[in-house]
C-alpha cells in the first residue's frame, strides 16, 4: 500500500513537472513568436515582403494565436494584392482580440476600400472613440478615407482636420488634405498642405502624383512638370505612375 502511495505520490509530482515543462515550452514559443513577428514587421516595413511573409507565418506556425501576427500578414497581402487571403487574416486576427484597436484600424480601412464601407466605418469609429486609444489620429485619419471615398468631401476633411488637431505632423493625414482640398476645388489651402507635407516626409508616388495635379491646377505648370519628372524618375513601376501615363 506504502509503495502504492509512493508511486501515486511520484506520478503526481512528474504530472506537475510535465505542466510545468509545458507552459515553459508555450512560453518560450510565444517569445519566439513575437521576436519572428517584430522581424517580419521590420522587413515589411523595409519592403522586403518575401521576407516578411516568411517571418510572420513562422510567428503563426508558433504562436497560432498571435493577432498581431495575423494583422501584419493580412497587411502584406493587401500589398501583394491577395485580397482574399488579407480578409481572411483580417478575420482570424479579429475573432482573436475584438478589442484590438490596431487591428479595428486596419480592418476597417481594408474594409472601405473594398466598397463595405458601413462595416469598416463602424470599426474606425469605434476605434476612435474608444478612450484607451492613444492614437486616435489613425482611425480618424482613416474614416476620412471612407468619405473620401463615397466623395462626401466636406466630411472627410472634418475627420482629417480633427487627426491634424492631435498630430500636426501626421504624414497620412496631410497627404489627404492635399487630397481633400484638391476635389473641392481649393487649390491655394491645397498647397498649403503640400509645403507642410514635404517639411515631414520624403515624397512617395501618391504624394508626387497630387502635387502634379494640384499645381496643374493652379496654373504653375513649370512645377507640376517638376512633380511629374520626380514620379516618373523615382517610381517608374508605381500604380501612380502608370495611371498618370494612361492620362497623357
């Protein structure tokens, strides 16, 4: 019987060293996880997305719980124009932490820019009225887009302007004044916001293109040449570039 006990006893204790050795397992994996994420969210960044892809999906192949993992995937797939794969990682991130105000803002970007414009609006605003939220200069930023998009200007750029109020220097949010501005026929405030972008970042294939059109617009044609000899040098595979050549 003594020796019965003893053996229960032992079992026991190897039981809890096995639980024990798991959760270590889990937790070393997890650390993995997140150090294969942050790499696949440098490389994206750099984009490199072969790369990328390769460390985020190790980071899943870890951690098949990791949000964060799924919404940088589904963010590279959107660049790799795989639009079916990004919802679904779009998705699988959101059933994982409905809270999640990173993946709330580029799930409901995704959205509106797939024509489910309600869906994505509800997302951004309540990830923009969420008080936990530290930067809701995103979300705004990015429910303007939606207008944008629907060409109900006057209230895209309330949400631009409010982004603009919590971050001045917010790139994204400048960009679509210059934007805004343009579609509404009011060029000079355009510029404006042409000259305040350029003092923040380097000139992208986006931003290049609206300078173009903005300073067509206003009668300085030397500039605009200027604008368009820049995107066609610096980004001559650009989507901007081949739809500006289509315009020509």
């Amino acid at each position: 019987m003594r020796s019965f006990k003893i053996f229960i006893s032992s079992l026991f204790l190897l039981g809890l060293t096995a639980c024990a050795t798991n959760e270590d397992a889990k937790s070393v994996e997890g650390n993995a996880a997140d150090i294969y994420l942050q790499l696949g969210v440098r490389y994206l960044n750099l984009n490199k997305l072969e790369i990328a892809k390769e460390n985020l999906q190790h980071a899943i192949r870890l951690d098949s719980k990791n949000a964060q993992a799924f919404n940088a995937l589904a963010f590279l797939d959107e660049k790799l124009n795989k639009i079916d794969e990004a919802r679904s990682h779009y998705q699988t991130a959101i059933s994982l932490t409905p809270d999640d105000l990173g993946v709330k803002n580029n799930y409901g970007r995704f959205l509106c820019e797939q024509n489910e414009v309600e869906k994505g609006m509800a997302l951004l605003t309540d990830a923009t009225n969420d008080r936990l939220n530290e930067r809701p200069w995103l979300a705004m930023t990015n429910l303007g887009r939606c207008y944008m998009q629907l060409a109900q200007y006057p209230q895209a750029q309330t949400y631009f302007e409010q982004a603009l109020q919590l971050n001045q220097n917010y790139a994204p949010a400048l960009l679509e004044m210059q934007k805004v501005n343009y579609h509404q026929g009011n060029f000079s405030a355009a510029k404006v916001y042409l000259q305040r972008y350029a003092q923040t970042s380097e000139p992208s294939a986006e931003s290049l293109l609206i300078a173009a059109q903005i300073e067509g617009a206003s009668g300085n044609l030397g500039m605009a040449k200027h604008y368009e000899t820049l995107l066609l040098t610096k980004f001559p595979l650009s989507s901007e570039t081949k739809r500006f050549k289509l315009t020509k």
